[in-house]
C-alpha cells in the first residue's frame, strides 16, 4: 500500500465504506469501555481502540499517537517536501566512482538499516530503493492517469538494479553510487508505526488496544478478556471473506492489487511491482500474513508484499524466507490456498471457498 490513496481510480473502491480498509475490524457488542479516535495518515484511514481506560487517559494517548504517526509521515513522505525527498534528491546524484553522501538522523538510519536486511530476507522482491519504478508507473501521486509508461524506460530502470544493499551505512553516514536508487518506504513505514505506537500505549500503561493503519492492524491484550476479531477483505467485492481472533502482540498485513490500481484494455495494473522485471506482479489477487515477535507490526507490512509478488509457485517458499507461519493467498484466477497454522485460526463466511492448504 503506498502512501496516497486518493486517485480517481481508487474512489470506486472507497464508495464501497468501511470495507474499503484491507481489513475490517469487527467491535460489536464491545459497549461503552471502548475509546475509538480516527485520523488519515500515510494516504488512509487510521484508527486507535482502547478498552477499559478512562476517557481522558484513552483521549491524550490517542492523542499522542495520532500526533506521532503524522510526524513520521511528514519525515517518510517519499514525494512530498521532507527529509525523504531531500534524501532522495541527493541520492539521485550519484555515480560511479563519485558515490552520493549524506547525514541522516539515528531513527532513518535504523529503519534503513532494518529495510534492507528484510529486503535481502525477501530475496530482493521487498525493495524499498525502486522509487524511480513506482513513480515511472505513475503509483507516487496523489491523482494520476491510467497509462502505461515506456517499455524501454522499464528496462532500463530494472537492469540498474537499485537494491538495498547499494546503500552504504556507517551509523549515520550513507553512501550510495548508484543514481538509479529511489527510496519509498511505503510498504514498511506503516508498519514500523504500528510497532512505535504499540510502544508509546505500554508506556503509558495502556495494555488493552488495536491499532489499525488502513487494514495493517497490531492486537494488544484482550477486549474484555474476549479476543479482537478482524475480517479478511474479499479482493473482488464488498465483504469479509473469512475473520481470526488476533492475539496479544500479534499484526496482520494484507497486500492486494485492488489497493491502488488501474486497468488498461481489460487488464489490471497494481501498484505491487516486481524488482526484478519492472512490471506490476499480476499473478494473485491478495495476501495476507499474521505476524508475531517484538516487531510484529514491521514483519506483517514487510512480509506480504514478496509472497504476493511470489506468485502461487513460490509463495510458500518466501513465506518460510520471511519467517511467516500463517498466511492465505488469492491467486489471480480466485483461487485461494493456506498455510495450515492459518487454517486452522479462520472462519470462513458463507458459503464457505474452496480452499488448498498448503503443506510446510
């Protein structure tokens, strides 16, 4: 998901409501213990839940993580003025043998750093260094024309490789040499937020909330003792397909190609593309991954985005690479397939799909 949604082309799928979030979390009966604030940060709906606080405490905690995700979107933004863009315009500069440099501050320095190695984890189909690919393509703005750019400008961006790894980092000091590098860190910022503000909540005491970053969602605690319980999107229309009961510290991450997309004489073109051919990954409908541990909120952001460009061949090999026990994937003709550990936590709506499970 990147950071706008707001195109033309996405307002059709927004009309449809609150099941335009990837993935819609299901409070009913949860009465008046429940504190809900909602903002649009990073190009989506956002939305903090609290159970069981005081409703001042549960005000000025939202408050403050509200104010936190919109300072990093200020600080992240990879085409709007801020300290991205500025780091990209000198990146943009490089050349061989006259590599570019720049100071950046701690936190970038650590994302970055955490960036590339779960880009190399991913075997290079995470990669947040093809900004120059999603802009060529037309997925940076806010509002864009549904076209196709030129082939050979495809070519040229993808041969050049830009990769993780061509960023040189020594504490806050970077270098790189190769000016096709753009960075977007669209598909892992939202989920670092997730991880920064389910630290800022136990701070403050807060043990009991979910977090909801246009359908990238982190479980803390319980509501009422009773389990969060969210819904899977159906790909092609309004609805949940199937809901699971997350669990204390655990996050969930969907990546599908009716996020942010257009379609060009009869065929799709999603804004998920693939490193190594410079072309929209057209081969699945949507991912989604549950993911556990201290950063779950990263893993669930970071991990769905190779298994979807994985294909259905190869996504259960990236999803063993990414350390991701429990997904399901939609795979271009509808057809879904799980993992076992993900099986056997859904709840299919009705009529229940046809369903592979794929074995470890």
């Amino acid at each position: 998901m990147r950071w706008s949604e707001r195109s033309a082309v996405r307002l059709e799928f927004v009309g449809r409501g609150l099941w335009a979030l990837l993935l819609a979390v299901f409070l009913s009966g949860c009465g008046e213990r429940l504190h809900k604030q909602q903002s649009y940060v990073f190009g989506t709906l956002v939305e903090i839940t609290l159970y069981g606080e005081a409703r001042d405490k549960a005000r000025r905690v939202a408050d403050q993580v509200l104010r936190d995700f919109d300072a990093m979107h200020q600080t992240l933004h990879p085409w709007q003025p801020g300290p991205l863009e500025t780091l990209n315009g000198l990146l943009a500069r490089a050349a061989p043998g006259q590599p570019a440099r720049a100071r950046i501050t701690p936190e970038l320095a650590a994302m970055l750093s955490d960036a590339a190695r779960l880009s190399e984890q991913s075997e290079g189909l995470f990669n947040p260094a093809i900004g120059n690919l999603v802009r060529l393509w037309g997925f940076h703005s806010d509002t864009f024309t549904p076209r196709l750019p030129d082939p050979a400008a495809v070519k040229r961006l993808a041969q050049a490789q830009p990769s993780m790894s061509d960023l040189k980092l020594s504490g806050v000091k970077l270098e790189c040499a190769n000016p096709a590098l753009r960075l977007d860190l669209g598909g892992y910022a939202k989920g670092y937020a997730l991880d920064r503000a389910a630290a800022t909540l136990k701070s403050q005491g807060v043990n009991n909330a979910l977090i909801n970053i246009g359908g990238n969602i982190l479980a803390l605690g319980s509501k009422g003792g009773s389990a969060w319980k969210v819904g899977i999107q159906q790909p092609r229309r309004a609805g949940a397909l199937a809901t699971l009961e997350l669990r204390d510290g655990e996050a969930i991450g969907t990546s599908g190609d009716y996020q942010r997309f257009f379609e060009l004489g009869g065929k799709r073109y999603c804004h998920l593309i693939d490193p190594r051919t410079g072309w929209p990954a057209d081969r699945a409908q949507a991912v989604t991954v549950v993911a556990h541990g201290r950063h779950a909120g990263t893993l669930s952001d970071v991990a769905s985005k190779p298994l979807f460009i994985a294909g259905p061949d190869g996504w259960p090999r990236m999803a063993r690479k990414m350390g991701i026990d429990e997904a399901l994937f939609i795979a271009a003709d509808g057809g879904i397939s799980v993992t076992p550990a993900m099986q056997g936590r859904l709840t299919w709506e009705k009529p229940a799909p046809a369903v592979k499970v794929v074995a470890d």
